[in-house]
C-alpha cells in the first residue's frame, strides 16, 4: 500500500470516529439546556449544540472533501510521471480530442518511436485506457484545472 493510500486511510477512520463521537454526544447541550440564567437555553441549544455539530460533522466533511482532493492530486501527479515524455498540452489532445490530427501523430510518432505510427496508436489507446480507468472518463483539462490552470 502506498504511503498515500494509507495517509488517506487514517484520515477516512478520522471520520468515522468523528461522525460517531457526534452521533453518540448529539443530546449533549440538554445537560446544560434550562433556565437558570438568562440566555440559557440560547447557549446550550444554540451556541453548545451548534459547537459540537461543526467540530464533528463539518470538520468531518471537511476530511472527507480534502481527502478526495488528496487522492485526485497524487493519481495526476503519478499519471503525469509514467507519462512524463508528453506535455500537458499534447496530453490534454489526446484525452479530450481523440480524433488527434494528423501532423500531430506523425511528430509524436518521430519524437517517441522512431516514425512507428503503429506504436504510437497503441501507447495513444495506453494513455487513454489509463486516464479513463484512473478518472472516471473525466476530461483531462477539467481534471488538470482543478489544482491549476497554467500547468
């Protein structure tokens, strides 16, 4: 497992232990609900309860919307390494247009396999079966744009 998928790991069992810890202490501001004092119940059922919502469930969403941020990040960094021989632009090309032109498969044919065009179709077909396993069939740009638009 790779030290991401275990980081990601602990923070999702962070989660549940927080969801739960909210679900198990939700009545928790009744202890201190009444009207002893002015204001009482405004600050237990308000101020108290709404203080254990936001540090246990939205701290949770919060975890949980980082953590797919976090996943999507390392699987493009790691898809860009195994194919670090293109650039951005030539791979948003061949994700998001397939119908790639022809000028352009013949200089990438001559820049990675000697003119095999064969080969290059096929590393093409590689590419976008990888993508496609790996992002849902998203569109390379729209991936790519979410951490940054000048890559």
């Amino acid at each position: 497992m790779k030290d991401v998928d275990i980081f990601l790991d602990r923070l999702y069992k962070l989660t549940d232990e927080l969801e739960k810890l909210g679900r198990e202490f939700s009545e928790l501001y009744r202890q201190y609900d009444g009207n002893d004092f002015e204001n009482q119940n405004y600050l237990a059922a308000d101020k108290l309860d709404n203080s254990i919502l936001a540090v246990t469930h939205e701290i949770a969403s919060t975890i949980g919307f980082t953590s797919a941020d976090i996943k999507l990040l390392t699987n493009f960094i790691d898809f860009r390494r195994v194919f670090n021989e293109l650039t951005d632009k030539e791979l948003e090309n061949i994700i998001d247009n397939p119908a790639i032109t022809l000028t352009m498969k013949l200089n990438l044919a001559k820049r990675l396999t000697n003119g095999d065009l064969k080969l290059l179709l096929d590393k093409i077909q590689t590419i976008q079966q990888v993508w496609n396993r790996t992002f849902d069939n998203k569109k390379y740009q729209l991936v790519r744009n979410i951490f940054s638009t000048t890559l």
